[in-house]
C-alpha cells in the first residue's frame, strides 16, 4: 500500500485538471476546485515525502507488467525534493491566478492547461523509464504553448511561436535520441539501463555511440532548461506570460531540465565508461561524466555572464527577471559541472546545485508575482513608468527585496547558503586538485557582482526614487501580495531553518550517485 502513495500526486494533479475544464464556464466553481486541488496537490507531495523518508524509494507498477517491461514510478529523496518545491510554487501560483486572471481567461479554461501543467511536471520527476520522461515533457509542454501566448497579443503570439518551434524541434530530436538509446542498450527503463551501461560487453553494447546520442539528449535538455546557447526563448516567453505562468516556468519547468541532467547522467549514464582514447586526464576519470563536465563548465559559464549582462541592460522589471533567470541557471549549472569532474566532490556538488535550484525556485516564481502584482495595479512595468514603488505599497516592496536578496545570497535567507554551497563546491574542488576550480570561484564571485547590479538598478528605478503619477494613483490587490509575503515567508523560514533543507539536499544528492540502490529497488528480480 505504500507504494500507491508515489501516483497520490500524479491522480490529484490530473482530478483537477478534468475537473477545471468540466467547469470552464463556472469561474467561482473553477476557482474553488482549482484551489483545493493546488492543496490536495501539497498534501499528496507532503504525505509522498514522509513515506520516502520512512522506506528511502518507493517503486509503482502502473500495470501488471514488471519493470523493465511496464511503466514503472519512482520515488526517492531526489524525486520528493523536486516535488517539494513544485507543491510550493505551484500553490502559491494558484492563489494568485484566482485573483489575478480575469472571469474570461478563466472561462477559456486557464485553470484546466495550468493544472495539466503541473500534472506533466509531476509525471517527468516520477517516471523511471526515458520514454515516458518524453511523453511528461510534452504534457508539460503542450499546456505551456497555449498558456504562453495566452493573452494572443502580437508580442505573446510571436514569442509562443518561438518557443513552440524551438521545443517542438527539441522534443523531435529528444524522440529519435530516445529510439536510438533502444536500438544500441535494448532498453529505457533508466534502472536497466544503468545495469546494463556498467557492464556494456555483458550486453552486446557499444559505448561510442551511446555517448553521441546522451550528447544530443543533454542538448535537448539544456533547452528546457535555457542553459546558454539554448536560451534564445527565455526572454520574449517570461514576458509575454501570465505572471502565475511566468511563476512556474522560472520557479518549476526550467528545473525539469535540471532534474533530467542530475537524473539521467548522475545515476544513468554515469555508469558507462568513456572508450578508449576519449578521456580527458583529471577530468573526472574514464566515466561518461568526465566527457560532459567541461561542457556543463563552459555552458554555465556563459549564462552566468550573458544573463548577468543582459538583466543589467533591460528597462523593464520582467526583462530583468527574464535574463536574471539565464545568469542564476548558470549558478545552477556550475556546481553539477564541477561535481562531473571531480569525484571526491560529486555528492556535494549536486546538494549545491539542488539548493540553488531551491532558492531559485522560490524566490524568481514570488519576484515575478511581485512584478505581475505590479503590472495589474500599474498597467506596465517599464522603469519609465515606476518609481516610488516602496512608499506607495511597502508589503509589495518588502517581498521584492527580501526576493532580491535572496538571489544575491544575503544571509540568512536561503539563498545564502546555496551560493555558499556553490563557493564550497569549487573550494573543496581546487583542495583536492580538481581542474577549472580557480575559474569556477571567479565566476562565480562575477556572478554575484552581476547580480547585485541588476536588482540595485530595478530597486533603484522602480521603487526607489520619485513617485509617478500611475503609481500614486494604483490601486494593489490584497490576495496578490499576501501570496508574495507567504513566498517572500518562506524563504526567510528555509534560510533559518535551514538543517532539514540540507539534509534533504544531501539525501537527494546520495540518491543521485547511489546506482546501486536505485537499480535493486527497481529491478530487484534481477538484482544480485
């Protein structure tokens, strides 16, 4: 019966989503079953995190075909911990797209594709099999093409149509990679994989061209999660959103692209060894990781410095969110690079790059609410046309900074202790010797810079300054900023409180590099 807990937030997602859609032309009813889904949604998540905490993974057949052969869920520390954040954000999303989507918009059945959203975000860090991560992709996907260009203006319509083109392109290719993974391992159940990976002439595989195809899918990855040069729809998509859209693609989706990378080559991939004449001395060893850390290295680097310079350079509260998403990616990225190549660092580098993504999550889905807040008071968010923003609404201001704080690492909010950890990381990594490690602190420290930067200049311009004359004369929503203070809350409470968050942090992290555990929970009639 325990196991049966692990589909609990899967069912609820989807209940809800039916349900919203059933009662598109009812908004008060849509609103109300939209809410007590987005709370049933946390409760199932909550009531998954203990049962792993209890039983370490849980493993669900969802027919009467054992794994590999059946479609098969699971759920471990690092699973819960994604899950975790996405019950926070998601909730928090949904209170505000009550009050903040107009009795149209919801009638052209919002709530529902948001819902679905949500149900794909669920499926992609449940499922065990690479095929059905595909198929939660495009669940996840399809909603967000209709939320993105959900306004139909110019603007949205043109960025929609970017982002549908470059993920409909990234989902084709992520399909055929999927189909030659079967072709060369015989399988994409992700446990059996591994097994097989680590004992490739048992099985009859060739490792040379199973590295080629894990380099197409981590491209297809670091789309989704707009890792620099895959980053060209963050922008125009981030604005041309709903605010609660914008919310969850920073705060949630991007992360799915994440989790994949940690999923896939951490546990998966990481079990096959580089051929012959392809290792790179004191990169990591001969293990396919050793090939993708550099990569992982260079790609960070640069959305850590484009995002810096592009947010710097916007002239709009959201455009400054858009890029800041690129640059804090990048601060993301960064760890799990290092930890590709340096072994002895490997557990710490993923705690690191979860924790960043945590505070990450949390703090850009309440600093675009806050800007959305903005924008339904105000009717734009251009610098231009704010100013005095803290005299006028100072609970709105306080959320913002306490936002922007956080993403610049001020202590004790949790954002401190994921640059910390991110420092640490490479610190740790140049003690033992490891490549790149000088490069990755400087980085890292100009990051940082950048970051301070651009929110001193949004503080700056749109709520410091002299009042305009639409921000005297604005009137702000009560229910919109309340859901940005609670977020605002939280990450206060994650910073102070933040020992369980690491331990969850570091759990996860083992759970990513345990292959052995993973495979025996999943496969354990072929365990030894």
């Amino acid at each position: 019966m325990a196991a049966q807990v692990v589909i609990a937030p899967l069912l609820v997602a989807l209940v809800t989503a039916v349900l919203t859609l059933l009662l598109r032309r009812f908004s008060r009813a849509q609103r109300a079953v939209s809410l007590a889904g987005a709370l049933g949604y946390a409760a199932s998540v909550a009531l998954l995190v203990a049962a792993v905490a209890d039983q370490s993974i849980l493993v669900y057949q969802l027919s009467g075909w054992r794994a590999p052969f059946g479609i098969t869920l699971v759920a471990d520390a690092l699973s819960v911990f994604m899950l975790g954040l996405t019950a926070v954000v998601s909730l928090a999303a949904a209170v505000f797209s009550a009050g903040y989507m107009s009795e149209y918009g919801q009638q052209l059945s919002y709530h529902a594709l948001y819902h679905l959203l949500v149900v794909g975000v669920t499926g992609s860090f449940l499922t065990g099999d690479i095929f059905n991560l595909f198929v939660w992709f495009e669940v996840m996907l399809l909603s967000s093409y209709v939320l993105v260009v959900f306004y139909s203006g110019p603007e949205h319509t043109r960025a929609a149509l970017q982002y549908t083109v470059l993920n409909l392109i990234g989902s084709a290719v992520m399909l055929l990679a999927i189909g030659g993974l079967y072709s060369t391992t015989g399988t994409l159940n992700m446990a059996d994989m591994a097994r097989r990976l680590a004992n490739p002439a048992e099985f009859g595989i060739d490792p040379v061209p199973v590295l080629g195809i894990a380099a197409i899918l981590f491209a297809v990855f670091a789309l989704k999660a707009g890792i620099v040069p895959f980053q060209f729809w963050v922008p125009a998509a981030y604005r041309a959103a709903p605010a609660p859209v914008s919310a969850m693609l920073a705060g949630v989706t991007k992360k799915v692209g994440i989790y994949a990378i940690i999923r896939l080559y951490f546990t998966v991939f990481a079990a096959a060894s580089l051929p012959a004449g392809l290792s790179l001395p004191g990169f990591g060893g001969d293990s396919f990781l050793a090939f993708f850390g550099p990569i992982m290295f260079v790609m960070a680097a640069a959305s850590i410095v484009l995002g810096g310079v592009g947010a710097v350079s916007r002239v709009d509260l959201d455009g400054v969110l858009a890029y800041s998403s690129i640059g804090q990616i990048g601060f993301v990225v960064l760890p799990l690079a290092i930890a590709a190549t340096v072994p002895e660092v490997r557990e710490l580098g993923i705690a690191a790059a979860l924790i960043y993504a945590l505070n990450h999550g949390l703090a850009k889905s309440m600093l675009f609410l806050a800007s959305g807040t903005v924008r339904e008071a105000v009717g734009s968010v251009r610098f231009e046309y704010l100013g005095g923003l803290a005299r006028r609404t100072p609970i709105l201001s306080i959320g913002f900074f306490v936002g922007a704080l956080a993403l610049v690492g001020i202590p004790p909010l949790s954002g401190f202790f994921g640059k910390l950890l991110v420092f640490q990381t490479a610190a740790d990594a140049g003690a033992v010797g490891g490549q790149g490690a000088t490069i990755a602190l400087a980085l890292a420290l100009g990051g940082a810079i950048l970051t301070v930067a651009y929110f001193s200049r949004a503080w700056n311009e749109g709520f410091w300054g002299t009042q305009s004359e639409a921000v005297r004369t604005a009137t702000y929503s009560p229910t919109l900023v309340a859901v940005v203070i609670a977020l605002a809350a939280a990450l206060v409470i994650v910073g102070i409180g933040f020992d369980p968050v690491l331990r969850a942090a570091n759990a996860a992290a083992s759970a990513a590099v345990d292959r052995g555990t993973y495979v025996d929970s999943v496969l354990p009639e072929v365990s030894p």
